[in-house]
C-alpha cells in the first residue's frame, strides 16, 4: 500500500546509475586503470580555491546562529543582491534580487517552475526538445504535468524548428531548453533562440496564453572556444531562468543553484509567488545557508576548464580519426556520439567488453547514438582510445 | 497562467512570518531590546563546536572533489552507518544504513513519506492529531494527499485516543505525531503511543492494509527533567521516523535530517523504494554532502540546553503567577498558553500593543491558545513579563 510511480522510480536504477554500478563492480576485478567510465556527470575538476577559504573564513568569523540559522525561504536578501548584481552586470539586463530564489539546486529549480506552471493536473504540459535531461519527464509528471518532446534536428543537434511549432497546443505550458546542453553539447546560437522566440510570441498569442520558456542552464560557464552562451530573457521575455553552481564551482552535492524570474516576464511577481507556493509544498524550507554565503562571494569565480578542454581535444580528435561521428560540442562536458551499426544499446553492451562504459541515447529520447561524459581523467581518455577502436571495428 | 494553489500559498505570508516581520518594523521605531518576540522557532543556542571544527578539518584535509560531489541519493554509505550506528545504539532496536535515507530537513523527509504513501491522488488521507505543525496541510495536499486532523485533548495535551480511533477510515494511509510536540511541548509518553499502537493494529486489520505511523521528530533531543521520549517504531512497528538536525544541532539552515524505515516496516523495502522515488520526484539529488560528512561525525553531540531550561522556569513561573494557564512542556522549546478571554487571535492582537508578539493557536488547529517560543534571550523573557501581565489584566 504506497504510491506505485514513485515505487517505480525508486526501485529501477537508472541506465547511467547502473553502468556506473557496474563500473565499480568491473574495477575490483579488472583494476581501476582498465575501467574507462563515461557514464556520469560529476565534475572531475574541483571547486575553485576561493570557494573553501571562504567557508572557512565564515565559519571562523562570523556568528554561529547566523550562518546556521534559517534564512528566508528565498535565501538571504544580500545572496539575491550579488547574484544579481552579477548578472545585470554580464547580462545587461537589469536583475533585481526581487527576481531571484534560491534553491537546492537545478533538481528541485525545476520541479518548483513545473509545479508553479501546472495550470490544470494531468493536462497541462511541459515540453522537452531532444536530446534532454532523462530526469525532466519525472520531474515534469511528479509536479502533475504530461511531459512530451520534440523530436532531434541530428544535423546540427540544434532544435527542429518546425517540430517544435506543431507541437504546441493550448495545454502546453512551457518549453525547456537546456544549454550547453546535456546530452549532446551543443550551443544553442542566437539564431536558433530568436526562431524558437518567434514561434513562442505568436503561439503564445494563438493559444491565448504566455508559453514560457525555461532555460535550464547549469553548464553556462563551460563553454569552449569562446562560443556565445546568450541570454534567453533578453531574446524571449517569458523565459524563466534555472541556474546551478554545480558545474560552475564544481560543488554538485552541496545543492545550491536558483530560479530567475526577470521583471520583463508577464506577470512576473505572480509567477514568482507561484514559485514560492510550490518550493514549499516540495519541502523546500531555504537553500542551505553556509553555501548560500560562499557562492554569494563567489559569482565571479570561474572554472579552471583547461582539464575538460583537453579530453574534449584528445576523444574529438581520437574518435574522429578512428570514424565516429557526433555533434559539435562547443559546452558542457559531453559528447554525443552517432553508434555504430546505429543501435545505441546494443553499441553501449557491446563497449562493456573492453570495459569502457557510455550511456546509450534512448533515455534522452533520440536512438542510435551514446553520450560520453569526459569529466574523468586524461589518463582514462588517453587510455580508451584503444577499446573505442576495438569497438567500432567489431 | 499558473498554478493558483501555489500562488495562494506562495502569495500570502504565514501568520508567524508576519509577525515576525511586524516584529522586526516594530524594533525599528521603539528599539530592538523593547520587542519581545515569541513568534520564531529558530534555535538560539549555537551550535556545539564540533559542527564548526568538523567542517573546518573536512575542508583542509579532504579531496575538494570527494567533499563537494554527488553522493549517491540516500547520502554517502558511511554517513547512513554512523546514523544506524548510533540510533542501534540508543534505541535499542537494529537499525542498519539500508534503514535511512538522509534528506534536506525534516520538510522533505515528511513530504517524501507522504507522497510515498500516497495510493490514491485527491482520496487516501493523512491524520495528523492537534495541535500540529501547520505545514502538515501543504505538505500532505502537495502530495497529492487529503489532510484531516484528531481535535485536541486540551485536558493533558497527549492523544484524543477516541476521536483518534473514530477519524480513521480506509483512505488513512498514515497518522503523524509530533513529539516533542510544536507547538505544544509536550512529550507523548509511552502510555499514550502504546494506546495508539493498539488502535492502529486493530484498524490495520479492518481497513486490510497497514496505517503507518509517521514520527516526526526533530525535537527528540529537547527534553527536559529527565522526561522519556520513546523509540516509536519499538511500540508501533509500522513507524516511519522524520528527523532533522536542524534543532539538535542548531543547523536549521543547513537543511539535513533522515527518514528512517526500519526493518520492522511492512514491506520495508518496498517502501524504501517508494521513499527513494518520491525524494526524486520533488528534486531531491542528494542531501548537501558538506554537512553530510559533519552530522556523521556529530551524531553523539547535544545542544546546550541551559539556556532553553532557564528561560523555561522563568516564563512558568511567571506566567503562572500572573494566571495563565498552559499545557506540559517537557520539550521542544515552546509554550501552549490559553488565551485570557477565551480568543487566541483577539489576544494576539491585544499583545501587540505591548510589543509582545505570541502565536495565536488557530494555524495549529485548536482555538482559544497561543504559542510561545522561547528560543530568545534571557533578557527579552524577564523583560516580557511586564507586557505578559499588563496583556492579562486588560
């Protein structure tokens, strides 16, 4: 007697939690060094230094209650005031601290915005433009909306535009997009974005109802060759804004990320306390409040990206030597890669014989290709080459 | 075009947040030392030192990566050991790390329960008994549950066992209890949770499934004179426990706590799945890892509660003296007065005048009390009682 979906979610692991089970399993036989693991997302990189001394430092200067203590449900008014202090000044856009809340992360950033755009349970609809995130389809059906997507552009991995414009009906209640995206990347260019904000304007006016457009972006700063990450509110002015320092400060189990409402939203301050009724009926009570002090001193910060850079060198120039094909990663920390014999399952099996181990595409809704996530070591990397080869040339 | 239960939540300030804020205006214009404030439950004895010395030693002498990376969702395996390690411990009962799943706070952990629980969207029910926590409601009906309650035995502030035995039917999918109680203070002694045990197991079987008992207990190290809290699931077996490190050690900010499931559960394991999958449905990714690795090590500490006692004699002693009357408060770290004059709202209001700013009981489901909470200075409790008798004798 208990909730069969949630029994469900809970009693399968996911593909990519499995393959890394098996990982670990395979390295007690075979030797860590023989295990090449591209399943998950974990930064390889650590947090910049400031992020520790400054913890430090509060933690041996400023008042126990205090930094303990409970903050508002948004975070501390002074942590909304340099987050968005920080982004009108990179952004150009003029972000109040009014227009930001603070979460546990880009998880529960999500299901917040999902549930506080649920119109109608059941009816109401989030939709995804594959490739995506697996974990958008229970976060969307958990906050009571359906969660459908739009099929992949496999040319240029940006969003197929025509796809997405049929799609969209009365019940759709938001678009999300993730860039640099998760699984495949890629960038989203300006022109992309303009296109989907002209298809979301005059659809918004046919269905008679903002679409809003939530931009999922915890890879923002992981970009490389200093492709342009551009500002979604200023190019689509519904869009809501889902941010983590995950990746950014390469503190993923530290929870910490927030959702941004710009006033140019319709409706914005509503919107915004639809988001703060649904934060708490998902239990969220604040952002954990050392964190929240640190990120606020450390919006500035950068990654040190020159590790990600070269295994994105290495496996590009590796794999296409050898004759893989993929999309043009210019973000993020993935590769997403064409399989082949063009059965992504059966490639990801077939891979685990040389002990290398990739998410095959089915989870994010495209077949016949394999994600790699190259936040691991050069040496695995440099290491792997061999088993990618034995592999494609089975 | 959004969710209007969310915006109704998110839109109206809670009763004890408004006072709290009228509180905070207030000390502006007479002075901070002329406010007495009773409205928050937000600890004010620090932290023991340990926290802050734990965290410091992680930060210096642990791999940035490992402190600040994913763990896996329930939280790190040595941090679940050192948890059942020492409940095994205390309570006598064998609790293993496979029994715990470590949450962002008490508030996820009781929402995740409920939405495990939850069989049927919009039928099966929650019982909570009064007076209760006023989020219950939102947590429960968040989780897609129906929230009823057991009116108060406002004789001794224990369980109203008949009106307990009357309300449940065969949409109960799970009772709460409190205890220590907030708001109330009292402690439900054996006698009483072997009484409800009793009813449970009898009602169990005549509905045909197993009511569970949910525990919430993140006042179970606040007690005072020696009082016992029992171990819940020793008496009941189908207990499920919330706690929260938020009061035990003073970190109410930094949002860690568990859900226990012990082996004695019904389908233990299965409900641990659906526990696992409803904690990924309202974004749960893992609990913040930081502090994860601090309570492991702090499981063994205890607040300080010198302060909390001596605030606790003195408020009731005086408030008994003036003529107040109120329930038992062998823990937590509030009082339940009656209200002089029969309205807890109207006394409220009343107080106001003096600057003094007390709970009325309404939120918490009885009428004709109020709420203290003396977590504040010793300075603000004997400065109050001059306000407490001129309230009184209006």
């Amino acid at each position: 007697m208990f909730n069969q979906y949630a029994y469900g979610l809970g009693s399968k692991k996911s593909c990519i939690r499995e393959l890394f089970q098996y990982g670990l399993e395979q390295a007690k036989k075979v030797g860590r060094e023989n295990v090449f693991d591209y399943s998950l997302g974990n930064p390889s990189i650590p947090a910049p230094k400031k992020v520790n001394e400054t913890a430090k430092y509060i933690l041996d200067h400023e008042d126990p209650l205090l930094v303990h203590g409970y903050s508002a449900a948004p975070g501390f008014e002074e942590v909304r005031e340099a987050i968005a202090k920080e982004l009108t000044e990179r952004m150009g856009m003029d972000i109040k601290s009014s227009n930001i809340f603070c979460t546990c992360g880009a998880a529960p950033a999500l299901i917040t915005i999902f549930k506080a755009l649920c119109v109608e349970e059941g009816k109401s609809k989030v939709l995804g433009i594959a490739p995506f995130f697996p974990e958008y389809r229970p976060f969307s059906e958990g906050a009571g909306m359906k969660y459908d997507y739009v099929e992949a552009d496999t040319t240029s991995f940006q969003i197929n535009l025509p796809a997405l414009e049929k799609k969209i009906d009365a019940d759709t209640q938001c678009v999300i997009i993730n860039t640099p995206n998760n699984p495949s990347g890629v960038v989203f260019s300006r022109a992309t974005l303009e296109k989907v904000a002209d298809i979301l304007t005059r659809k918004s006016k046919e269905v008679g109802h903002p679409i809003y457009l939530v931009a999922d972006e915890p890879y923002r700063e992981l970009v490389y060759g200093g492709v342009e990450v551009p500002w979604v509110p200023s190019i689509y002015k519904d869009t809501i804004v889902a941010y983590s320092y995950s990746k950014s400060l390469s503190l993923p189990g530290e929870r910490i990320g927030y959702i941004c409402v710009p006033d140019c939203v319709t409706d914005s301050k509503d919107v915004m306390s639809a988001v703060a009724g649904a934060a708490r009926i998902i239990g969220h009570v604040c952002p954990p409040t050392l964190l929240q002090r640190v990120v606020a001193q450390c919006t500035h910060e950068r990654p040190d990206l020159g590790a990600y850079e070269e295994n994105r060198k290495i496996l590009m120039e590796g794999l296409k030597k050898i004759g893989y094909e993929f999309a043009q990663p210019d973000g993020a920390f993935y590769l997403f890669v064409k399989a082949p014999g063009g059965d992504g399952v059966a490639f990801s099996e077939k891979c685990k014989k040389y002990n290398l181990l990739v998410v095959p595409s089915d989870d994010f809704g495209v077949k016949g290709y394999f994600r790699l996530s190259y936040c691991v070591s050069k040496e695995t990397v440099v290491n792997s080459m061999q088993a990618f080869e034995k592999a494609f040339n089975e």
